[in-house]
C-alpha cells in the first residue's frame, strides 16, 4: 500500500471534520465562496482564547505585531500546489467514499486537532483560500505546518507540539478514493472537478512504499525528501526501492528551534547544517512543481516563518502541580557529574531557555533514521538547488534533543518509542513492548507521558496476548518493528534508585 506525503491533499480530510462539526450548515451545496482575510482576522483573538502557546517575552514587537505574524502563520498557504474544493465534501459525499461514521473517521482515523473555538475553520493546520467579496473563487482548502505540529493533550490544544495522533498513510488512500474518478464527477462546477483531478494526479504520482510509516503519528518527512529531490532532475522517475530508507521518526516540537538555531544543526540526526531546517520541511510543502518555485516561493515564506513566529515560540509550562522540593533535588541529579544529562541535553534556566550543546553521542538507540541519509541521498541533495541553502552530511550518531517542553514531548526517543519518562529513565528491559498510540491524547501524570492503552482492560491482556492480538495493527506502536526498536539511552545504572527516579521526572517537568 503507497502513502502520498503532500501535505497539501491532506486538506481533504478537513471536509470530514466540517460535517462532524455540523458545519456544512455554514457551507451551503452550492459552491461556497472564498473566506475573506479580514473574516479570518475579525475572530482571530477569539479562536485562540483556549490555544496554549508560549511567545519569547523578549521579542521587542508589539503584541499586535505578534499576532499579526501568528495569524499569518497559522493561515499561510505556501502557494500550495493543490487545492481541495469545498463542494467535493458537501452531499455527505466524504461517509460515502470513506466507509465509517464521521466521529470515527475523525477522530479514531485521521487523528486531527479540532480547533473548536474556530467557526470557519475545523481543524488546525487548515488554510482556506483568500477571497474577495465579488471575485467569484469558490471555496477551497490546503494545510501547513501546523497539521503535524499541534498536538491535544487532555482536551487542550497545544501550539507547536508535535502531533501524536495523525495518521497519514490512512488518510493517504481515503483522499486517493475520494478524488477518483467515481467520486470527483459529483462535484458542481468544471474548475472544482478540474482541482480534485489535479489533487488525485499528484497524490497517484508522488507515492513510494518507503514512505509508508509503520505506525501512525509518526514522520518519514526525510524518506519523502529523498524521494522528491531524485523525481525532480529524472522527469518524475522513482529512486528504486532499495535506494531510499524509512526511518520513522515522530515530529518534533516546533519551539526546540529556539535551542537549536545558535547551533545550526536540525533533525534527530544533524545531519543538515544551515541557518534554517530548510531541507525536508521545504520538500514537504512542494509538490509536483520544479526546483524554481520552491526556490522563489515556498523558502523564502519559510524563512519569514521562522524569523517571524517559530523562533520566538518557547515550550508550555507544565500544567498539573509539580512538587518543587523534588523538582529541586532532581535539578543536582540532572547537573551532577554522576548522572550527567546536562552534559549531553544541555543547561536550562526554568524560563523555557537551554544552552544547547548540540552534542552527538552513540547510546544504542535505533539508528534505521540514521541510515536514511545515504550517498545516494546526500549526492542528490547536492545537485539540487537546496545545496546553497546549507550541507547534508551523514551523521555518525543521532543529536541530544534540548529537553525543553519535554513534559509535552512524548513519546520519547527520535522514533517515540518509549512512552513515557518513567520508562525512558528506567532498565530497558522494563519498557513496553506494545502500546497503543491513540493513548497519547492523555497525559500520564505520574509516570510523564502518554498511557499504555485507551482501554484499561487491555492492561489485564499482558504484553504477549497484546502482541499476537495488536502486534500488526499501526495504532499500536509495536517495538519489534523495522526502525522501532526501543533500546538504548540506558542510563539506569546511574540513576540506580525510583527516587532518584522521581526527582528527575519532577525537575523535567520544569523545563
């Protein structure tokens, strides 16, 4: 089974989350027109009351400047290589293409974060085209960046954390079927059926089976770079099956950029080196199009992103009580020689800041994301325009991750396979096999990190009876996996006792 990683189609599954929302009371049969910017701008403030973000307090703008910049972030658009019309998803065409009631698809399938406060758009990450009263342009849909990087943890939105619960090979091959022939004819109108056979081509084209994740909520975002930077200079050919690693990996929060900016190196491994992580997240938001418009359009709306918005952005603060004695003994263990984790994770002030180090060190941890970046990929890298933008070099062992906002950062390792910090802290031969990764919604306040399972009569199973029922199912993250494995970073012997334990979970909170 192929997977499309064009982050532009995914706006499909928008339509789904609209009638979920009854909103297709708002967007009639007929062809709805375009959202003006100033309709999106009027309720801007309104919309975010119950999002929870952090801004860098030293930002000298304005804070109408800085909403400014938010709103453009949140709606930017890249130009987008297809849109999505809004009439494909009226007349309940979407549960009739896509076997399922809505609530399931929306919630169980897609995994998307609603964005509830929003009247006009469902779900975040969703950028509607701008209109004018009188133009004429019908309503239609594209996403962006924040599609992977929000995440809802206890019923709460959190801006720029990596997702948890996407599931975009699943959501892949719904949009394949609902822009199929069969179902793309219904549409009203020649331009919105012409914008879903264009969407349909693009998703039948850009497909390759390694970049299929093995288990859902989480990224081959460098597999797929691989793949687009070989299709471009070969008039669209495929790299051939062998010749391009997976390497899942989960998505990243958006606000390590702060951390990891002065050093200049991005992605678990480090591997690309430059001012910005241009390389996979350009090749994501360009599909189907030459090297020229990436060049002209979609970098440089990058780079403003980041100098406007991400950059600024600073982890959210644990929102539970947190014990401060503990916190405080777990601080001397963090520093302490013995122990040792600000040697490689860095020095933290309590304010959402880091000095990085950036340090590179072998721990054991899976290192199939490691073995993405090959000969083959770095030669194609390089004979690409993107060569000017920075260097793509190989990487020996994977980076230390700033732990900033690393309450919200689960699950753990590059490739979120260790749930929770209790875990990660503790023997490897003590962490979970098999968990469940819809699970992840809520927050394991005790242990730090997401629970095991959504049903707690699947704890009563045992790992064996879970493997041979769920061990092939990719809502569960199963650790025997190619590229899942949950070994390394074993630091036990060090920290030698559950209080100790404890004490570092409660200052990690903190951070």
């Amino acid at each position: 089974m192929f997977r499309v990683r064009s982050i532009h189609v995914i706006a499909l599954a928008f339509g789904v989350i609209a009638a979920g929302l009854g909103m297709l009371s708002i967007w009639p049969r007929t062809a709805a027109p375009a959202i003006t910017r100033d309709t999106l701008a009027s309720s801007f403030a309104s919309d975010l009351r119950h999002v929870v973000y952090e801004w860098d307090p030293s930002d000298p703008r304005s804070e109408a400047d800085r909403r400014q910049a938010l709103f453009e972030f949140m709606y930017e658009t890249y130009d987008a290589s297809a849109w999505i019309p809004q009439s494909l998803f009226d007349s309940n065409l979407v549960t009739q293409a896509v076997v399922g009631d809505v609530d399931t698809i929306v919630g169980e399938k897609v995994g998307l974060v609603l964005w509830r406060d929003n009247r006009r758009v469902p779900a975040f990450g969703m950028a509607p085209n701008a209109g004018t009263p009188g133009d004429g342009q019908t309503l239609r849909w594209t996403v962006n960046c924040l599609v992977c990087h929000t995440a809802e943890i206890d019923g709460v939105a959190y801006l720029g954390a990596g997702t948890k619960t996407f599931d975009e090979l699943w959501l892949g091959e719904a949009l394949k079927r609902l822009t199929s022939d069969e179902w793309r004819r219904l549409p009203r109108g020649s331009e919105d059926a012409a914008a879903a056979a264009d969407a349909h081509r693009i998703l039948s084209s850009h497909h390759h089976d390694k970049i299929d994740s093995l288990t859902r909520a989480r990224s081959t975002a460098f597999a797929a770079s691989h793949v687009e930077l070989y299709m471009r200079p070969h008039n669209g050919e495929m790299p051939r099956v062998e010749d391009v690693g997976r390497g899942d990996v989960k998505t990243p929060p958006l606000w390590h950029t702060a951390a990891k900016m002065p050093i200049g190196r991005w992605y678990a491994d480090g591997s690309f080196h430059g001012p910005f992580p241009l390389m996979a997240s350009s090749m994501e938001l360009e599909k189907d199009r030459g090297f020229d418009a990436l060049i002209q359009v979609v970098m440089p709306r990058i780079k403003r992103d980041f100098e406007s918005v991400v950059r600024h952005l600073r982890p959210p603060r644990y929102p539970y009580e947190v014990d401060e004695a503990l916190a405080a003994r777990g601080r001397e263990l963090f520093d302490s020689k013995d122990v040792g984790c600000s040697q490689c994770h860095g020095e933290y002030d309590g304010n959402g800041h880091v000095r990085w180090p950036g340090a590179h060190a072998e721990v054991g941890t899976d290192r199939s994301r490691l073995d993405v970046v090959s000969d083959g990929f770095v030669a194609a890298f390089n004979a690409s325009p993107l060569a000017a933008e920075g260097a793509l070099a190989t990487s020996r062992s994977y980076a230390a991750t700033p732990l900033t906002g690393v309450w919200a950062n689960f699950p753990y390792l590059h490739n979120g396979s260790v749930p929770t910090l209790h875990h990660l802290l503790g023997p490897v031969s003590a962490r979970p096999r098999i968990f469940e990764v819809l699970a992840a919604k809520r927050l394991d306040r005790t242990r730090v990190g997401q629970p095991l399972y959504t049903n707690p009569r699947d704890a009563q199973l045992g790992e064996a009876a879970l493997l041979r029922r769920s061990g092939d199912d990719r809502n569960w993250f199963n650790a025997a996996r190619p590229g899942c494995g949950n070994a390394g970073h074993d630091f036990w012997s060090r920290i030698q006792t559950d209080a100790n334990r404890r004490a570092l979970i409660e200052y990690l909170k903190t951070l």
